[in-house]
C-alpha cells in the first residue's frame, strides 16, 4: 500500500528552533537609504568601523555621505586588519568611547564586520573579547548594528559571532550573542564592483564553501537546508560568471545575496571540518582564510562521504553533474568545487601555499579542537584531520 499525500510519515519534520534576527535590504543602490535606516532604529552618533581599502574605493565617503545627509555625527575607525584581532577591537572601542556613540555600522569584509560586533560587546558589556569566546555571554543589551558587506563571502551580516583573534596566539575566537546580531543587512551589489579579483576569488571560495559546509552538519535543520541550497543555486550561477565579466553586476548579485543565505545558514547550523582545518593555517602562516578553505574542502568533503553520501549527492544534482543517487556523486561533487577554486588561481595544494610539512601534526591536534569541527557529520580526531592535511600537501 502506497503512502498518501496526507500521510505523516511521508515526510518527518525534525524539531527545530528557528528565528531570523537581521533584516535584508537588498539590491542596486541600497547603501543609499543608510541614514535613514539608522534614523529608523533611533541611531544620532555612528560609528563607522570599516578599512583603509574601503577608503581608497571611496565605499567610506559614500557611506558618510548618506548617514551626514539624515543629520548622523559620523565617527570613523577605519584601520581594521584584514584577521581582526583584539588589539583591532581595543582601538576600535577607544575611537566609540570618545566619541559617545549610540549606533554602529561595519562596513567591508567580515573583517570590518567582525571588528564592529567586537565594539558591540565590550562597548556595551565590558571586560575583553576573550570573556565572550562562546555563545550567550553578553548579560546587557547591545547598541543596534547596520552590516553593509562589500564582499560575496562570510555571510557575517547574517550571524550573530563576532570571529576575532587573540593578538599573541592568532588564534580565531567564535564570540557569539544574538544580541550582537545586526539589527540590518544592506546588500549592495554595487559596492562589490571595486573588489580586486584576489578579494573576489578569496571572498567567492569562502561562500561556496558555507553553502557546502552548512548542508551536511550535525546541527543541520530543514531551515537552514533551505538556506543552504538556495545559496549554492545562487553561488554556482554567479561564480564563474565574475571571473568572466569583472562588470557582470547581476553575478555580483547573486554571489552578494548567495553569500548572506549561506552565512544565515551559518546561524542555524555551523560549520565543519573545512574551517576548522582552515583556521590553524591562518594562525601559523596567515595563510588567506579562503585559500586556506579552498584548498581543504575538497578533501574533506571526500573524507565526509562515508556519512552524508545523499545530501553531497543533492548538492551534485543541484550543480547539474549527476543523479543525487549517483554512487559518485560526492567525488563528482568533490572535483567540481576543485574546478570552481582552480577558475580563481589561488594555490591548489599546501605546498604550493608556502605551508611548512613539519607542523602539520601540531595543526592537526590544533583542528580537532577547533569549534567548528563539533559540527562536522564525521568525528575530527586528530590523526585524520593529519591524514587531511597530508592528503592537501601534494594533490
């Protein structure tokens, strides 16, 4: 007897918690309604936390320009290094304290954004970015946050961590509150326009790799699916294209608002391997946080195909490469983002990176620790994320 469509055993619905905490103002032009955003959410005294770069693009003035236009007293901090560390944040919230700001804006890269949330927790709770490595530690309310990306990539408008590094070890931590979650999202697709192609390719990997990552992890809910598909479908349309045609505004856009449904999909489900591999190559030999994921992915999506075969094969179907039933869907799956990472001409191995082999036991033991790595559907004990590493030295 055939299920009917009424039958609730058709399709489950597992239990889940869900909850949006940004609003999405999306499209051509949109940094344009930044003063009256901040006048919406009660906002007089900004504070603008953005980079030299964004500078140079002339991002920062058009960005002053529409918040001194509703009548907004500007505050700029715009020396944010490109891995923000806790000596950023310190100097950060020194420009907010003497400037009596009520309102923040981070706009840039999740750099700048990261930096912003930063300011948010000690500005308005106190102490040092090391009291709130973790989730849910922020007792106090926060002041409202506007994020406005200029980069396709981390998603950190739609998440609720701050990803800041410790300034003598290097080492990431996740500070997570859902009050340090901006109160708006302006994706501007315009504002991607000016990215150097290595910005463009680091920034590009770095979101496909969410949108993969955030699909197959333990915390995984159908929400978060949701969010996860419909940035790959987004992602994989927008990526070739931008390395085409640098003028393509409508891949902008795509990549832009694939980038925010993979970091919203972030919120809901973490990440996975890849980044926790990723993380001790940036703290050893800065290597770029998207090269560094581009380069692991494909392993570790291999690695995972033990335990999630059918969810890497609805991500191969999607992509147009093969049947989600397919028996090697996930290696089709796994050389395809290799192809998508190898469009971009970063390095294709650890070696080709300048990674020294010597350390790849002590970064394996320092993986397996990451955050991140809870959530991967496969266990990350430390000889395998070695045999990972060593798997991404030479192939």
């Amino acid at each position: 007897m055939h299920p009917t469509p009424d039958d609730p055993n058709l399709f489950p619905v597992p239990t889940f918690d869900f909850s949006l905490n940004t609003r999405v103002v999306s499209g051509p032009g949109t940094l344009s309604r930044l003063g009256d955003l901040v006048t919406e959410y009660g906002g007089s005294r900004v504070l603008l936390v953005t980079d030299q770069g964004l500078a140079h693009a002339g991002h920062e003035q058009h960005a002053t320009q529409a918040l001194g236009a509703a009548g907004h007293y500007v505050a700029i901090y715009d020396d944010v290094s490109p891995n923000p560390t806790t000596a950023d944040v310190e100097r950060a919230l020194q420009c907010a304290q003497a400037h009596r700001i009520d309102f923040i804006v981070g706009l840039g890269g999740g750099s700048s954004m990261d930096c912003a949330k930063g300011v948010n927790f000690l500005l308005t709770n106190g102490g040092r970015m090391e009291d709130y490595w973790g989730v849910g530690k922020a007792k106090l309310p926060m002041l409202p946050l506007i994020a406005v990306p200029t980069t396709a990539g981390t998603g950190s408008e739609a998440q609720s961590f701050a990803l800041i590094a410790h300034a003598e070890t290097h080492m990431k931590m996740a500070c997570g509150d859902k009050k340090a979650a901006a109160k708006v999202a302006i994706l501007d697709p315009e504002l991607t326009m000016t990215m150097p192609r290595h910005v463009a390719a680091v920034t590009a990997i770095d979101a496909l790799s969410h949108a993969v990552e955030t699909y197959v992890t333990k915390r995984r809910n159908p929400v978060s699916s949701m969010f996860s598909r419909e940035a790959w479908r987004l992602l994989i349309r927008g990526f070739p294209r931008i390395f085409e045609d640098d003028a393509d505004l409508q891949a902008r856009n795509q990549m832009l608002l694939g980038a925010h449904w993979a970091g919203a999909a972030i919120e809901q489900s973490m990440l996975g391997a890849a980044h926790a591999l990723a993380n001790p190559l940036s703290a050893h030999f800065n290597t770029v946080h998207g090269i560094a994921v581009g380069i692991m992915l494909p392993h570790v999506i291999r690695f995972n195909r033990t335990v999630v075969p059918e969810l890497y094969g609805e991500l191969a179907e999607l992509a147009g490469l093969c049947p989600a039933s397919d028996l090697h869907a996930t290696d089709k799956l796994a050389d395809y983002v290799a192809s998508l990472v190898a469009l971009t001409g970063i390095p294709r191995t650890l070696r080709e990176a300048d990674v020294d082999r010597s350390l790849l036991t002590v970064m394996a033991d320092e993986a397996s620790r990451q955050w991140t790595g809870n959530f991967n559907p496969r266990d990350v004990r430390p000889e395998l994320m070695q045999e990972l590493y060593e798997c991404a030295w030479s192939n």
